[in-house]
C-alpha cells in the first residue's frame, strides 16, 4: 500500500473564487531506484538473441521495396518473356535447388524422442529407515565402533529420507553377497522396470530393435543384456549392448550409444536398461573409503523407450537434443578416484577417494564449458567471452569468474543425485534456486541414490513436480 502511495501525485485545481478539486494522478515510477539487474539482463538476452531478425529483416524488405519500386511494367513484361524462352533452365534449376534441399534433408539427424520411461517400485518389506540401516549394520557383527560412528556420520549427512530401499540379499542375517543373490536382485529390478515400461507404452518386446543394459558393479555371463532377450523371447537380430564399470555416468553413455544405432536404424524403437546391484557391491570391512557407498546407494533401477518413428512424436514426453561427454580417464588423479579394490583383509568393495569431490568439479567444469556453446543463447556466449578477455588483458587473476545463466538455456534442471554436498555445491555454483533442484533433492531423499539410474529418477520426480503424474 505504502507502495502504490508513492506512485501517486495530487494537484489542486480552482473551479472559481470558492471552489476547487483535487486531481489525483499516477506518477511515472523512478527507474533509476527501482529497476532490477536482472530484468536489464533479461531484456539484453532478449535484445542479442533476436538481433539477427531485428536488423536484417528490416534491410531485407528496403531493399527489395527499393528494387521493386524501380521496375516497371514494361520491364516485368520483359522478365516473363525472358523466362518463357528459358523453361529449360528453369526446369533444370529447380531441381538442382530440389536436390539440394531434399540432400540437406536428409543428412540432418534423426528426431529421437523419448517416449516413456519407468522406475522400480520397490516392495514393501525392502524398505529401510536410516536408524534401521544402522542397526542392521551392527547386528551383521562385521563393522567394528569406528566404523559404525563413520557411516552414522556419512547416514547424517546423506540427505537420504525414511523410505529408501535395500536387496533382500543384504536384508538378510548374515548378509548373503552371492552371484545368485546378484541375479535375483538385477532380475527383479530389471524385469519390473521393463514390465511396467511396457504396460504403459502398449509396446510388445519383439518390436524393440535396440537394448542396452548398464550396470557397473555387476557383469554375469550369460550378460544382463541376455537375461532380458532370454525372459522376454526378443527378435534374433536385436541390437543389444552391455556396458559395465562406468559409474554413475553409465546412464548418459547408455542414452548416447541408443542414440547413435537409433541414427543409423530408421523406424526403430530402443530400451535403455539403466541400474545398479547392491548386493555385489555390498562391503563388510573396516576401511573408512569403501564405507560411503553401504550409506549411499539404494536398490533402484529405470527403463528407457527410445524411437525414432514420426509416429510417436504426439504421445513422446521429451526430445533428444543435446549430449555431451567429458572423459577424465587420461588423469591418474580422476582415474583412482572411484576404484574397485579388495583391502587388508580380501573384502571387496568400492574405494572413493579423498580428490573425489575436486576431480568431479573439474570434470563438471570442462562439461559444462564444452556444452555452453550449443545451448546458451548469444547473449550469454558473448557476456562470457567479455569476461575472459578483460581477465586476460587486465591480467586480474583474483577476477571472478563469470558464470553463464544456464536458466536462459533450460527452465528445468535434473542434476545427478550424487549426494546432498555434491547438489549444493552445484546449486551455489550455476545459481539456482531451490525449485531447481527440488527434482533432485526428492530423488535422493526418497528412493535415494542408485548410481547411473538416478537421472530418470530424477525426471520421475520432475514429472510429479511439474505435470502431477502418480509415483509411489
């Protein structure tokens, strides 16, 4: 109210010698005060970005206004007769400029959409409260105190929630890690994703031309790959792929390489099989490295279906557009970061490294660098490139350095869900706010984090958030 009070200005009118009125007016607001930063921004995005059209349609249609205006009735009649005598060429013409085109056609990628996905659902009687993991970890008898304190800690500060869930495998007194146990956990992830993929997509399994599986920590023979074409009864020529040992990336890399064969197979649909297995990567020693991911990772999984028909782009929830991949396997540092290893003692399990946090900014960093180019708008590449000169020619290395408005880009963010240290890190790092990153902070506190498996998690979550579909 006080507000709307300083916008309005009186003024006293005389309407004779013993009158007069008072006009109440609506005074121009003091730009200057209250303008806000980031709406000059806005308008300067906006302003770059259709640059372009701002200045050359208008040059475009003088000049051709001026050539048309000089012409005269005598010279268009000219014009017809001259390409009446020409039809041939005309002729010729136009298919070259028809080739032309229908070439440029068809060398552009193919639209891959993604058409639907599913998350498993796990059971019930699987679920575990983060008091109840703890307790469950000191009835085993295989952690000693310092142990228990460490993964309490790590449990502290997870950002898990109440309901994530572990493999009966696991569940069980004494936990019983075998590769029988292995397979009925990655069956029944597995088998349940695609069963539900397939409900909800109307899509019979021998119509799928593409499979990929990933799973890092659990590669059987006959492969995962083979378990689903062997349950399902798939096609004999089916494209199938197993990726294994690639970490929480393994869900791009597996979009990326379904992506590739839906480019070279027209007409084709693709599932992407995307999990983890807690049971072998379950770790009963005392190394306080290989105790982070026993407080970290829940039992999930997520399938994928990708086509390329035409035909699905009506009913398709998203579009591949753009992926990119930053490889850090050259540098000794990001290569022992995450590292399979026994300790003292024979106990497999999964080492993280003190450099974990610091060679996966950097690698975030030199993604993000090479993706900003293909997805940021014009006005954000410039202000970018700005900022690196004036550090380079005023040599000011305790600059700042600016960071590109990423929400200029997307309206929506579904970061990994790594751990809550890591979404923070990021949220302060892109400037985003905390409905950026709620998909994610949902993700991780209520099913928790399964490794590659969490991006469609992630979505699913978006989803609710943002298009109120079910998910319980």
């Amino acid at each position: 109210m006080v507000k709307e009070e300083s916008l309005l200005d009186t003024e006293i009118v005389p309407n004779g010698s013993m009158s007069f009125s008072v006009r109440v007016r609506r005074r121009l607001p003091d730009f200057l005060q209250s303008v806000n930063l980031k709406y000059v921004k806005l308008g300067y995005h906006y302003l770059i970005s259709h640059a372009i059209y701002l200045f050359t349609i208008p040059v475009l249609i003088a000049a051709f206004s001026a050539e048309v205006g000089t012409l005269s009735r005598h010279d268009l009649w000219q014009l017809w007769e001259h390409l009446e005598f020409n039809l041939v060429s005309l002729i010729v013409c136009s298919g070259v400029v028809v080739f032309v085109a229908t070439l440029y056609i068809m060398s552009k990628p193919r639209p891959v959409y993604l058409v639907d996905f599913a998350c498993f659902k796990p059971p019930q009687e699987l679920q575990l409260t983060r008091r109840g993991f703890l307790q469950h970890a000191e009835e085993t008898g295989k952690f000693n105190e310092q142990s228990m304190e460490c993964m309490k800690r790590a449990m502290e500060r997870s950002g898990l929630g109440e309901e994530t869930s572990m493999s009966r495998s696991v569940l069980a007194t004494p936990p019983s890690i075998s590769m029988k146990e292995g397979r009925a956990e990655a069956e029944l992830v597995m088998f349940s994703v695609l069963d539900e993929l397939f409900e909800k997509t109307k899509v019979r399994p021998k119509d799928v031309s593409i499979l990929v599986v990933n799973c890092s920590l659990f590669n059987p023979t006959p492969s995962l790959s083979a378990m689903i074409i062997n349950h399902y009864k798939m096609r004999g020529n089916i494209l199938s792929f197993n990726l294994g040992g690639m970490g929480c990336s393994a869900g791009v890399i597996a979009l990326d390489l379904a992506n590739d064969m839906l480019q070279a197979h027209g007409g084709s649909y693709a599932v992407v099989v995307s999990t983890e297995n807690i049971t072998m990567s379950w770790y009963m020693g005392n190394k306080e490295s290989m105790l982070l991911p026993n407080c970290v990772f829940r039992l999930g999984g997520a399938a994928i279906l990708l086509s390329n028909k035409s035909s699905e782009i009506r009913r398709a929830k998203y579009e591949l557009k753009t992926i990119v991949r930053t490889h850090k396997g050259a540098d000794v540092r990001s290569f022992k970061s995450i590292y399979q290893e026994e300790d003292e003692n024979m106990q497999k399990g999964l080492s993280l490294s003190q450099d974990l946090a610091e060679v996966a900014g950097d690698a975030l960093k030199t993604n993000i660098t090479t993706m900003g180019p293909l997805v940021l708008p014009l006005s954000e590449q410039l202000l970018f490139l700005g900022a690196l000169l004036c550090k380079r020619v005023f040599n000011k290395k305790e600059m700042k350095p600016y960071i590109p408005d990423f929400k200029l880009a997307f309206e929506h963010f579904c970061i990994h869900a790594a751990g809550r240290q890591v979404l923070d890190e990021l949220q302060k790092n892109l400037e985003l706010s905390d409905k950026h990153l709620e998909p994610s902070r949902m993700t991780l506190h209520r099913p928790g984090s399964f490794s590659s498996a969490s991006s469609p998690g992630v979505v699913a979550c978006f989803d609710i958030l943002f298009y109120d579909l079910a998910f319980v």
